[in-house]
C-alpha cells in the first residue's frame, strides 16, 4: 500500500509538471505573438523608410527593391532636425532633471513627515492628476504667454511641463520610500550625518531604481509631447521635434518615404535611452511590486 501511494504521488507530480510545461509553453507562444503584433507597425515604418514613394503606393508590406537611405538625408535637411532636436533634448531634460530632484525631496518630506497638513496637501496634489490638460491649457497661455509676454519661449514650457509630472513622481516615488526602514535614517543621524547629506549620499542613490523608471515615463511624454509645445512655440527656430514632424507631414503630404524616414529619426533617441536603462526599468518594477 505504502509503495502504491509512493507511486501515486510521483505521478500526480508528473502530472504537475506537465501542467506547468504546457501552461508555460502556451504563455509563451502568446507572448511571442503579441510581441510580433507590436512590433509589426514599428518594423513596417522601418522598411517604408528606405523605399521610394511609388514602391510604398504600390505595395506597403513590400521589401524595398533597391534602399533609399538617401530619404533619411532628405528628411533630416527638410526637418531641421538638429535645430528641431536641441529644443526637444533642452525641453526634456530640463523636465526630467527638475521632477528628479524635486519630486524626491517632496516625496521624501511626504513620506517621513508624519503630519495633517502634509497629508493634505499629498492627496490635492493626487486629486490635481485627474484634470485633464485640455480642461486648464487656455487659462495657462492667457497667463504666461498673453500677460507675462513669455510665448515663443522655452521656459513656460519647461515649467508647465514639470508642473504636470511632479505629482505623479511625489505618488510613485514615495511607495518606494515607504519600503526603506526609519531606522537608516535615525542611524546616519547619530553618527552625525547631517539632513542633507543623509538625503543626497544615502537616500537619493536608494531610489535609484525608481528615479529611472520615472524618467523614463516622463521623458517619454514630455518628447513625445505635441499639444504644449504648440501653444507657445511658433517659430520654425523653437519648434520641437514632433512639431517639425506634424510641418513636414502637412508639407510633404504625398512623399510617403521621407515621411516614414523622419518617423524613424524620431523615434530613435527614446528606443536609445530606453535600451539603456532596460535593467534599471525592470529592477524598479520589480521593487516597486515586491516592497510598495
């Protein structure tokens, strides 16, 4: 009886392990289909990029004859792309630099001060999250673009820019301080370590993970963003890269290659950075789940 229960139970864990096999391989074949379904119209703009416009009429899933990398060089000139990308790169890392730090300091002031009045001031600022842009972006030209004459100008948009990301990295980075134990601080202030220096030498390089997981968000919004911009740059010296790319859409309507050429530059500074924090993205995450 003992030998046939043994042999019982080896065979229900068999049988468990087979489960586990197939739910894996069925998990991953969907995993594989959705990546190809998103991939697709990535690598459709990659391909249309270094064809001709007849070839890209004639058949859209069609490989190119004969590459046109000269769509590239003819979309980067008509772009302005340098002029056009040095506004984007000064817009978005001025944003992500300022939310960096500021959102971290208020998320650590919120986090550890223990007080009605901090409290409250946290939950408007979450509540100020659920207005739309759209709902205030009219009283903010009158005001800094029509009253304080600041249009055609980076700086409002900098400063509106980080006023719309700061909430959300005050929420997001400080569930992350919420798993690092009191008791660092009280420890580096007794061996004399001052405020600053606890927050600036131990606490900022903690939330290493986060803080790159965070940019990634907000960097990918801010150069990504269209509607802003437009409301307070207007000069072709000013315009940021996606507006140059909404101009050269409008202008060159019928030239579907060099369109599909400036798509592709455009993308290819967040693909870089976002390739480059990869394993910071996924170990914030992963905290963040495991801790917050």
């Amino acid at each position: 009886d003992v030998y046939k229960r043994q042999l019982h139970v080896q065979a229900g864990g068999a049988d468990v392990m087979k489960q586990k096999r197939y739910a894996g391989a069925v998990l991953l074949v969907l995993a594989l289909v959705a990546t190809v379904f998103y991939l697709f119209p990535l690598v459709l703009v990659a391909i249309n990029s270094v064809k001709t416009t007849g070839e890209f009429t004639s058949n859209p899933f069609s490989l190119p004859t004969v590459l046109q990398w000269g769509n590239y060089s003819y979309a980067f000139g008509q772009m302005h792309f340098l002029t056009s990308m040095r506004n984007s790169l000064v817009i978005t890392v001025s944003v992500c630099v300022l939310v960096s730090l500021l959102g971290a300091m208020a998320a650590y002031a919120v986090s550890r001060v223990k007080h009605k009045f901090v409290a409250t001031v946290y939950y408007l600022m979450l509540a100020s999250m659920c207005a739309p842009f759209q709902a205030y972006m009219i009283p903010l030209v009158k005001i800094y673009a029509s009253q304080l004459g600041m249009n055609n100008s980076l700086i409002p948009v900098i400063y509106i820019g980080l006023g719309l990301n700061i909430c959300f990295s005050i929420f997001l980075v400080r569930g992350f301080l919420n798993s690092i134990p009191k008791e660092i601080d009280e420890a580096a202030l007794i061996d004399g370590c001052s405020s600053t220096k606890l927050f600036f030498n131990i606490i900022m390089p903690m939330l290493t993970p986060i803080q790159v997981t965070l940019l990634v968000f907000v960097a990918m919004g801010v150069w990504n963003d269209y509607l802003l911009s437009s409301l307070f740059l207007n000069t072709q010296e000013m315009r940021t890269l996606p507006m140059m790319i909404r101009v050269f859409c409008a202008q060159y309507s019928n030239d579907y290659a060099p369109m599909m050429a400036g798509l592709v530059m455009s993308i290819l500074p967040m693909l870089a950075f976002y390739l480059a924090g990869q394993k910071q993205i996924l170990e914030g995450v992963v905290q963040g789940s495991v801790k917050g």
